[in-house]
C-alpha cells in the first residue's frame, strides 16, 4: 500500500508553479490528516515528501495563490531562495539578540555561549 508521504508527493507534483498552489488544508483535507487550524501534522508531511522525493517545493502564505507548488524557474527560485535565508538570517539575530539581553539583564554570561563562540570560529 502506497504511504501517506508518497500519495502526498505525487498531490503536490501536480501544483507546478504559483498560480496553482495547493493549501495545507486542501492536502488535510485530501488526505485525511486528524489536524488542528496550524496543519502543523499536515506541513510535518509535506515537508517529509519534499525530502524524500526531492521536490522542488515553494511556498507562499498570502494572497489568493496561498499554498506549496513546485518551482519550475530559476527566477522564482532565487525569490524563494533568497526569502528564506533573510528569514533564516533575522531567526539568527534575534537568537543572538537574546542571548545578548540574557547577559545585560542577569548581568553574567551564560556558560554555553563560550562554545557558541568557539564554533563561530571554526566556520
């Protein structure tokens, strides 16, 4: 019998490009998946699909276009790509940020972050 995973990947294989995004809910629905409003079980799934059969897989949360689809151009590509990392890059500061208020606040530096900055000098 064919798994949940694969029967989900061959569902977004066919949402090639932004206009024909598919929402978390459509693939709940879809499919079955015992979830709350987050999807969170749902987007555990279609993450696991997109690792599993290296898909492609983009995403946007607004507009009337909201949901995954497969990306088919380079140019949508670097969009998404780049999307991701100054996310990746603001979730850094702000962990940073707190560490820093941590120090300031208790006045003592937590004892992990010398490791953090002995790895940050390996890199």
């Amino acid at each position: 019998m064919t798994d949940k995973v694969e029967k989900i990947a061959k569902e977004l294989m066919k949402h090639i490009g932004e206009l024909e995004a598919i929402t978390s809910r459509d693939i709940s629905v879809m499919f079955d998946i015992d979830d709350n409003d987050t999807f969170i079980k749902t987007r555990g799934l279609i993450k696991e699909a997109m690792v599993r059969y290296n898909l492609p897989l983009g995403s946007q949360t607004s507009g009337k276009n909201a949901g995954y689809f497969l990306i088919k151009d380079e140019k949508v590509l670097l969009e998404k790509y780049n999307s991701l990392m100054r996310r990746s890059t603001k979730i850094q500061n702000r962990a940073l940020q707190m560490l820093n208020n941590y120090s300031l606040y208790w006045n003592k530096t937590p004892a992990f972050a010398t490791e953090i900055a002995l790895d940050d000098e390996e890199i």
